[in-house]
C-alpha cells in the first residue's frame, strides 16, 4: 500500500482539529492567531470572521494542525484566559477544550492548564 494512503486512513481528521458533540482535546497552542474569513455565514448571511491557530493536540503531539475558531463565546473565554493571567501572547499555553452540545447548539468550556512549577509556558 502506498504510503500516503496509510497516512490518510491514520490521519481521518487531516490538518485540521475538529469537535465532536461531546468531546474534549488538550491543545497546545504553537502560534498567535490568524485573523480570516470562516467558511460558514452569521445568521444574516453575512461573512464570519474566524481565528485561527497552530496547535499541537494531545492525542497526536508530533503533528501541528490548525484549529479555526470562530464561536463568539470561545473568543471570549480565550480573551479571558489571557487577561486572567496577565499574558501577552498565547503561544505556548496548553488548553483544554471540552464541547457540550451539538451543532449550532455546540458550547466550548475552555481552560487554561497551568504550567508545571518552574515554567512559564508549557513546553511542546
């Protein structure tokens, strides 16, 4: 078998780190976001702005994917992780990120995972 086609049937989730209806992922983040257009619509039609990041995930620690955010309320809490803790970037946080609900319906809980003692930032 070709060794791209193993790749795809070990990797079903691509570059891209995707939520399931309840589901929950420690990602490490690796950039400062990205500002860009969403490829889903607000509910007037409109464009949505999203964000996206450079994470490491926990399940998968040697790939970096994307991880697109674009929920009003998991910004937030993101904004808020920051002032929380007095940071000036997020690069180099581990975060945990729990979904509850489904589709539209989706809710993140998004918390920070404080660095081992010593640290500063959590190490990929």
């Amino acid at each position: 078998m070709a060794d791209w086609i193993k790749e795809m049937e070990d990797d079903s989730e691509g570059e891209f780190v995707a939520f399931g209806d309840e589901d929950e992922r420690i990602l490490t983040v690796v950039s400062e976001p990205v500002k860009g257009v969403s490829r889903f619509k607000n509910p007037d039609g409109s464009e949505k702005t999203e964000y996206s990041f450079q994470v490491l995930v926990d399940d998968n620690p040697e790939k970096i994917k994307t991880w697109s955010v674009s929920a009003r309320q998991a910004l937030q809490q993101i904004v808020a992780i920051m002032k929380a803790n007095n940071l000036k970037q997020i690069t180099g946080e581990k975060l945990r990120v729990t979904t509850s609900g489904a589709g539209k319906d989706r809710r993140y809980i998004i918390r920070r995972i404080q660095p081992q003692k010593g640290q500063t930032k959590v190490e990929g």
